[in-house]
C-alpha cells in the first residue's frame, strides 16, 4: 500500500524540475514547512494537488509589506508613478527580450531547458519583483526592476495589454503558410507573369525538386542548416554547382517577395547561405567548317533556322514565335518582343539573314502567320526543331554542341570581327557588358595576327624552351638578324 502511493507522488528532483527551483531551495522550504510533503522514514515525497493549492493560496493571501507606523499623518504613501516612467520600464524589457542575443545568454531566465509548469504572473526574487510571460512560444522571465509591489502590477499589466494588442510582437502570416504555399504563389504571381514559357518550364521542375524537400515546412521554420543538407543531398544527386546556385537563387527570390511583396516574413534564410563554386567554362560555338557540315547535314527548312539563328542572335523560342507582322523587309529590320525583360526591340537584318526571309516569303507568306512554320503552317514545336538538329549535328559529327549555342556563335563572331562590346551588348540584347565578354573568343588565325603586331622591325625575337634532364626549363632568347 505504501508503495502504490509512493509511484503517485513527486520526488524531490522532479519537483525541483516542475517548479523550475534547486533541490536545495525545496528542503528549506520543507523545514519551514512552507511545502506540504509526506514522509516515508528518510524519503520525502509530495503530492502535485497539493503543492498546488499550496501556491495558489500563497498567491491568494499574499499582501505586500508597507510600514504603517502609528499616526495617520506619519504613513507612507506608495510613490507617484508617471506613465513615461512605466513606458520606459517596458520598452527596456522589450528590447532586451527581442534582441538577437538575449535567448543566448547563459543564466537568462528563460532558460535552456523545457519547463512543464508555465505560470504567468508577478513573483519576488531578492526583494525584486520579476513578471513571467510568454512570447513566441517560449515562457519568458524579466526583472521589473522595482522593490515596488504596486509599480511592479502596474508595469506587467501594460505589458500584458500590449502585447495583446501586437503593439510589440507581431504576428507574422508566415507561421502559417508553408513552403509550398509560396512556392505556388511566386509561379502564380511572378514567373508565369514575367518570364517566357521556356523559363517557366524550367523552373516547374526546379521547384518541383525544392518542393520535395521543404514542401511541409513552415516558413518560418526553415534555418540555413536546411539549406545546407538541401544542398549536400542535391551534389549526392549528382546536380551540376551551376544547378544548385540556380534552384537557391529562385528559392531567394522568392522569398525576397515575401518579405517585400507579400509580407510574410522579416527575414530570407539564404541570405547568408554560401553558393557552390562553379568553374568558368568557354561556352561552345561553331568554326566555319563545323558551320558548312552542319547545314550539308540539315533538311532545308533547318537550314534557314541555323543560317538564321547565326545570323541574328536570336533565341530558339523568339525564332518559333517570330511572325510575318514582326518583319519588316523594306527597313530590313525584326522586332522581338522581349517577355523576359517586358521590352520590345528592333533589330537591324544582315544580307544572310535578309536572304532567308526573301526565300521563306515567296514559299509561305501567305500560307502561314508564322516565319518557320510546321508542316500545317501552324507554329513549330520545340521538340520537332530538337530533334531534327540533333540528328543533324549526330551527321556532321559535332559533338557537346546545343541550339543555344548559335546565339553564342553569333556573339563571337561579332567581337572577333572587332565590334565593340557595347554593340554586342545592344545587337544580343544583354542586361550587362559583363554578359558579353564570356563571348570573346579568338580562333588561333584572329590570335595570330594579333601577336605578329608586336614583331621588331630589326629583326625577328626567337624563344627556345629547352628542357634539361633534371626537368627544369631555361628560357633561352636571342636576337637573330634579318636577313
């Protein structure tokens, strides 16, 4: 019997734990018999119904201590307190409960542990009255900095009003909206709004991927380690560094509307999250030779694409969606319509690219809207203009080489011919000049002429690079006389 009643009762560490005070503290409240506790020889146990009626008379009964000496005229009174005074209090409390550091401290009260008892009210601790509340799910404890029973109800009853009416917490939406949640609505609200289709399919993908990752996460609860373990599972995929830095910068961007557009939340947890190093790669584009090859290999309606596409800088879809109303043969000019950048630009037409529309006008203008057209002069697929060039490039054995790369060639082409960048810039229609200068490429004959520019006049400057056994090199120079 004595035993079953002991397994419903505390012991001394678990009721340490519950009323969040040291052991040593409960004993000399037992001794004083400030604690209701049964007794089983040197065993001390208590009962939770009781200690807790214990408190709460305690806290019923209790009347702060004021000196009433003799005399009506000699009693002190409470001091007269100024609302600034009390607003002062609770904007010092209030900083230092939200600062950055405040739940990092060691010995803050809030402490680091979980704590099953959560009591909201005012308690004195050294002859201080300390108020405990509770913000963003975590129970807080604050000194009133007042010996003062009276200021000390006064200050925490204001608090308790402000922060019910989210004068200094604010309840942000995003504790309630998940990561799929924004995801939808930047595809909804942005990217079907002001990219191309190509853009959009592409990034459905991406997001498909981030989704499966974050998708149930809260907002809010989404840390950089997320981001990092996103990022280690995705190179364990095999995903490219360029991939990676292109899934977080859509994860960012979106995020960045929802902190400026949308005001879910204050911060963006990518902010600070490292990106893969990515290695500069020269981007691919096609020689002269490779160029004839390839349009041998190509049935006639993909010739005019290349020699096209080569010819204006013009990308795969802009070309698909090109119509007759965007030329004009006269001015020799096209207009593209830019949905990435929401621009419109007239472009200026070379003789190989003004032969190809001169051709396909006489064939089809007025058959179809649409410049290249399919087999019922409605508009081409990408899939059919893919895999037809892939079979060609497979014909004229040009490997690693993508329809995107035609624009590169075009690029190159143009700087090697010595057009300034800035024309290049204009002519691609790119944002930065920075975007063109990967394009400048130089073929070995280009780079030939260059380095004969720096020939003497007196004589050729011949260099030996001999190798001795020991497989250091000496560089050897000397002047030989022109003969």
């Amino acid at each position: 019997m004595q035993q079953e009643q002991q397994k419903n009762l505390l012991t001394v560490s678990e009721l340490s734990e519950y009323l969040n005070i040291k052991e040593k503290t409960i004993y000399a409240k037992v001794k004083a018999g400030g604690i209701p506790c049964y007794r089983f020889g040197s065993l001390i146990r208590f009962c939770l119904d009781d200690v807790d009626e214990c408190l709460k008379n305690c806290q019923n009964n209790y009347k702060p201590e004021v000196n009433q000496p003799k005399g009506k005229k000699n009693r002190k009174k409470s001091p007269k307190l100024s609302d600034n005074h009390v607003d002062k209090i609770i904007r010092n409390i209030i900083d230092e409960v939200t600062s950055k550091d405040y739940h990092n401290v060691k010995g803050n009260q809030t402490g680091s542990r979980p704590m099953r008892r959560k009591i909201m009210g005012l308690y004195e601790r050294n002859g201080i009255w300390w108020m405990c509340f509770t913000h963003a799910g975590r129970q807080l404890r604050r000194s009133t900095e007042t010996k003062d029973y009276r200021l000390a109800q006064r200050i925490f009853d204001k608090l308790k009003g402000e922060i019910a009416e989210g004068k200094w917490f604010e309840r942000l939406p995003g504790k309630d909206y998940t990561f799929s949640e924004l995801m939808d609505k930047y595809m909804t609200e942005y990217s079907e709004v002001n990219k191309r289709p190509s853009s959009i399919r592409r990034e459905k993908y991406i997001i498909k991927n981030l989704k499966g990752f974050f998708g149930k996460k809260r907002l809010t609860d989404i840390s950089r380690n997320n981001i990092s373990e996103y990022k280690a599972l995705r190179r364990e995929q095999k995903a490219s560094s360029r991939t990676i830095n292109h899934e977080l910068a859509i994860m960012s961007h979106a995020f960045n509307l929802a902190i400026k557009n949308w005001e879910w939340i204050k911060e963006n947890p990518i902010k600070d999250v490292s990106r893969e190093k990515v290695l500069n790669t020269i981007e691919r584009w096609l020689t002269a030779e490779e160029q004839g090859n390839l349009i041998k290999a190509s049935p006639p309606w993909l010739q005019d694409i290349i020699v096209f596409a080569v010819n204006t800088g013009l990308r795969q879809s802009e070309i698909l969606d090109l119509k007759w109303q965007q030329v004009d043969l006269f001015r020799k000019t096209v207009t593209i319509f830019e949905q990435k950048n929401q621009d419109v630009d007239t472009l200026p037409l070379n003789q190989n690219a003004l032969a190809v529309l001169l051709k396909r006008e006489k064939m089809i203008a007025d058959k179809s809207e649409y410049v290249f057209p399919n087999v019922l002069n409605k508009r081409k697929g990408n899939r059919e203009l893919i895999t037809a060039f892939h079979k060609a490039l497979k014909k004229a054995e040009i490997k690693k080489f993508r329809f995107h790369d035609l624009r590169h060639t075009f690029a190159t082409r143009l700087v090697q011919k010595g057009v300034d960048l800035y024309t290049v810039q204009k002519l691609g229609r790119w944002k930065t000049i920075s975007m063109v200068t990967r394009y400048g490429h130089h073929n070995i004959e280009s780079l030939r002429k260059g380095i004969k520019r720096i020939d003497s006049k007196g004589g050729k400057v011949i260099t030996i690079l001999s190798q001795r056994p020991e497989n250091e090199k000496r560089l050897v120079t000397r002047s030989v006389a022109n003969h």
